[in-house]
C-alpha cells in the first residue's frame, strides 16, 4: 500500500519535470519512454541523433531521412537496422521487431562506391516480425503484417494483408472490419508531444 503511494507520487513528480514527463506520458504504451532509454541515448550518447527511443544495439545511420509516426520507434528492439541514405517514412503505431532491417538505399550495379536511393513507405499499425527485412522502393499500405524473417522486395500498397517468405508474397487477407485503428490518450513522435513535432519536422528533418 505504501510502496504503491510513493510510486504514484514519484510519477505524479515526474510529469512536470522538463525532459522527463514524456515517461509519465508515454506508460502503457507500444513503446514507452523509460530511464533506459534515456541514460543510454543522453547520457551514453548511442543514438543521440534519434528522436525517438532505441537500444544501444541498433542503428539508424541517417535520422533525419526518417519520419518515424506516433509510438513508432524502430530500432526500440535489439539488433535493428535503419539504413536510411534515402528517405523512410514510417505510419502511426507501427512495430518493429528484433533485428529487423529497413533498406532505403542500394550499391549502383556498376560501381558500388554510389548509391541508388529509393524511399520506403510503410504504413499505419503494421508490424515487421523479427528478421524481417523492408528493401528499397518499396510501399507497405496500412495494417500490413510482415512475418519473421521474410524479405519485403515489392510493394503491396493495399495493406491488410499478412506477407511472407522471400521474396514476401500474400499469405493471408485481414478483414478490414476487424481492423482496430487505437489512439494512444497522449500522443508522442518519439521523444517529442505531437503538439510539438511539425515544428521540430521542419527544423530538423529532411522528410
């Protein structure tokens, strides 16, 4: 009883502590904002340039060229990959898995000191499975399920649609109606409150 009082007050502190109210914010949510985060990315400095939460053993080589939607933090699980020489545009409460690659950018056939940048489109509340990789040019439309370790080489801009193997193909319609598009009560890009985010867009992104 009295441990669960302290823990209340501490969160009820923490909401107006500049920098910090985004964990009270945040709580029950897909990815919420916690001290590891912060400590690892403030503090320690892996992914300083990110915006929003990722684990030390990710990697996102190019933040600016990534729009990354409400609770969508790719890279907030270990072993991820963002290679975002080209632009990545991610929706609203899309996950990520483990170790899951996002690929805007290939080596030019005939010469692989350049590259061919193509963007990456994927939607609102879809979810890549663990070792999923998403390849260049390629647009995944809303509710968009990509199975552990497939390897998206096409788009399938429908969405609602399960995809598999490699190269990913349709393996199961959702039925749209049974399709649930949630909102979080506090809505965050990341790190930032979303009343926020169009003008840090404009600063600092590149998408």
């Amino acid at each position: 009883m009295i441990g669960s009082m302290i823990k209340n007050i501490c969160w009820q502190i923490i909401r107006y502590i500049p920098g910090f109210a985004g964990m009270y914010y945040t709580r029950g949510t897909q990815n919420p904002i916690t001290l590891r985060f912060l400590f690892w990315q403030k503090i320690l400095g892996f992914n300083r340039r990110a915006y929003w939460p990722m684990h030390f053993t990710s990697i996102a080589n190019n933040p600016a060229n990534i729009y990354a939607g409400i609770d969508v933090c790719p890279g907030y699980s270990p072993g991820c990959y963002i290679q975002a020489i080209g632009k990545v545009y991610i929706g609203d409460y899309t996950q990520v898995a483990p170790n899951v690659g996002i690929i805007s950018a290939n080596h030019d056939l005939h010469d692989s000191r350049h590259h061919v940048l193509k963007t990456v489109t994927i939607g609102k509340y879809c979810w890549l499975g663990m070792n999923s990789v998403v390849l260049p040019g390629t647009t995944l439309g809303d509710f968009t399920i990509v199975a552990a370790g497939s390897v998206v080489t096409k788009s399938f801009p429908d969405g609602f649609c399960v995809l598999g193997g490699n190269p990913a193909r349709v393996i199961k319609q959702l039925e749209r109606e049974k399709c649930v598009p949630f909102r979080n009560r506090y809505e965050y890009f990341g790190y930032i409150k979303s009343s926020r985010f169009e003008e840090y867009r404009k600063k600092k992104l590149n998408v």
